[in-house]
C-alpha cells in the first residue's frame, strides 16, 4: 500500500463479495441474486427519468418512496429509512448504535459483512454459537451486549426464527438496539417490522436487491422507531447527504406498487426452493430448511466433500458460495436460480457425484 495511509487501513479486512464471472454458459449462483428480472412497471419508472431529473439533487429524505414503504408496511413515513442498499443501512446503524459500547453479539455463523463494519468502527464484538441444528439460539445472547445483530432468515443457513421468539428477545434485552437484518424475509420469513410501535430498540433493515431484484440498483431500507431512523440519518446527514439517486427512487417506488409481480417472482423462487432440496436430498446432502432464496446443503452422506463439489462446478462455470472455516466448512451455499438454471446445477453435479472422489 502506499506510506501515506493512516493505521486504519492496516487494521482493515474488507468484505469479500462473491465472484462476478460474466459470459454465457455461466450459471450464477453464488450471491444470492433474484433469477428474474424486475418488475416491466419499474423498466417503465426509469425510463421515465428526466434530464432535468438529473440535472437536480435527489429528494435527499426520499419522501414519497417512505411514503409507499409506509404504506406498504403499515408504519408511518417517520419510521422509515431508505439508503444505497442495506449494506449502506447495516454500516449506518452499527456507527449510531454499536459504538462506544459494551460488545455487539452476533451469531458466530452469519452475514459476514458484521466483522468488517466492527473493525471499521472499532467495535467490540462477542459471537454466540449457533444451537447443534445451526438455529440462531436466542437465549445465549445476553442482557450485557451493547447490541444484538442477526440476519431474519439467517445467512447463509437461510433459517428462520419466528417473531414471537424475537418478540421475547425484546421483552428482556432493552439496554440497547436489536437490529433484524431481514434481507432475505421477502421469501416467507415473519417480518418483525410489525414490533416497532411496541419496542422502541428494534431496528429491521430490510433490501429491494433480492425479493425486488434490483440488486445493481443499491436500495436498502430501515424501519424502526422515530428515534432510531433520526439517529441513522443524523449519521447519514454526517457523512453525504443525498445517498440514494433520483433513479433508484422512482425505481424502488414503482417495484412497490407491483404487487402481483412481486408475488409471482416470489412464488417461482419458492418453488424452485422446494425442488432443489428434494433434488439435493434424494442425492444424499443434508439441507436445511430455508425460508430464503439459497439453500445450504452439505454432501455429508455423500463420498464427497463440499470443497471438492465448490471446485468442481467451479471449474464447470456452477458458481455456489464455499467457506472453509469451521463449523461450515462442508457445506455449500446454493442460490436459486431459474429451472433451467437448477436443471444445469443438478446436471454438473451428477458428473461430480459419479466421478471418483
Ligand atoms: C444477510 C445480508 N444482509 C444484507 C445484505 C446486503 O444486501 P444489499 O446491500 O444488496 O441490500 C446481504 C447481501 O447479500 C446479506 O446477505
């Protein structure tokens, strides 16, 4: 690196996104993208945009997108926050709520974008062991924590928890935020957005890049109590305050008045869900039940290990996700893809399971 940078840089160890291979013959499962594209109402909301509308700075509140996510949530506009992605959110949030603080507890298995924000921000971290069927156990997190953090369903286990357990969380711990990573709850979780009226603590980020399929486009958004979302955009107002473009606005809003076609890609992606588990069990893996649009599946019965199966279907152009660190280092995060998609993943590792290991 260069002799100018100052000692943060050293301590840094930024996220590694998964591969971004482009071409044809590609089959792109690895970053948990939606396989259909975007509503044909929101290719219509862009197209729509001025140059005039670019000529000028976005609304820097966002108001009539908070408008429609309030609507659509059932929450009012003041408890809502939108930004370039959740990622933008989760960084926002863990600087207005996790600093200067007793640790922050997260899952020991889970997004690991959490780390890297702690080290950026110099926060102190303690990680809770998953429970032996790879649940987020609850109850270990504790009454001390400067904060809770965990993805709703869970990455990359893609289980859920129900609110009413999140709900009990909240009875007990009220020292500090509890913040509900919900990116992938458009695929049948329980939302928890329904709690911020009764527990001014919680803090639900939520993503159009999965559900809504407009990951290239960076929206991201927060619910929580009035406080909560004046915090984030203090800090927000702090570091740029025009974050989310003109673009991404009128796409974001358009997205949400299409329901139908919303519910339609969710219900393909739940399919397909369904019967690549079956495909993968009655192959021999383990799967867990996911209430997201990946599965995590390990070839435990199998005379195969998942580093083996990661770098075959690598070299067969199936990108999976692979993480050789205990305790997941045999097992294999699968997005969902279309059929024919699925129909080419189950095909290259046919190959691999038939080749001698
Ligand atoms: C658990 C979790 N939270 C948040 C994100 C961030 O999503 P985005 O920044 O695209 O909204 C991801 C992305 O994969 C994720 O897996």
């Amino acid at each position: 690196m260069t002799r100018f940078h100052s000692p943060l840089v050293d301590r840094l160890h930024p996220y590694v996104p998964g591969e971004q291979r482009q071409g044809d013959g590609v089959t792109k499962l690895n970053t948990n993208e939606n396989p259909y594209p975007p509503s044909p109402q929101v290719m219509e909301a862009i197209s729509s945009v001025s140059g005039n509308d670019l000529r000028r700075y976005p609304d820097p509140e966002a108001s009539t997108l908070c408008e429609a996510l309030a609507d659509y949530e059932g929450v009012s506009a003041k408890q809502v926050y939108v930004s370039n992605g959740s990622d933008e959110t989760l960084g926002l949030a863990f600087m207005a709520f996790f600093t200067d603080k007793a640790a922050l507890q997260y899952p020991s298995v889970s997004y690991s974008f959490y780390p890297v924000y702690c080290e950026l921000f110099n926060i102190e971290t303690k990680t809770i062991e998953l429970n032996k069927d790879f649940s987020i156990n609850l109850d270990a997190f504790t009454n001390e924590a400067g904060g809770i953090c965990f993805p709703n369903p869970n990455a990359p286990t893609g289980m859920a928890l129900g609110v009413d357990q999140i709900e009990r969380l909240l009875q007990r711990y009220t020292s500090g935020v509890v913040l509900v990573d919900e990116a992938y709850a458009d695929f049948g979780a329980q939302s928890a957005i329904g709690l911020i009226d009764r527990y001014p603590n919680l803090l639900v980020t939520r993503t159009f890049s999965k559900g809504r399929s407009l990951a290239g486009m960076r929206i991201g958004a927060a619910f929580g109590n009035e406080a909560l979302i004046a915090a984030i955009a203090a800090v927000k107002n702090s570091f740029n305050s025009y974050p989310l473009d003109a673009i991404a606005q009128v796409a974001a809003a358009a997205s949400i008045a299409d329901e139908t076609y919303f519910q339609t890609c969710k219900a393909k992606v739940v399919n397909t869900r369904e019967r690549l588990t079956d495909a993968l069990i009655e192959r021999g893996f383990t799967v867990l039940p996911s209430l997201a649009n990946f599965i995590f599946a390990s070839p435990q019965q199998t005379d195969h290990s998942a580093s083996e199966l990661f770098e075959y279907l690598n070299q067969h152009n199936v990108l999976v996700r692979y993480w050789s660190k205990e305790p997941i280092q045999d097992w294999l995060r699968i997005s969902i893809g279309t059929e024919e998609e699925t129909d080419q993943l189950l095909s290259v590792l046919d190959m691999a399971l038939s080749a001698s290991s």
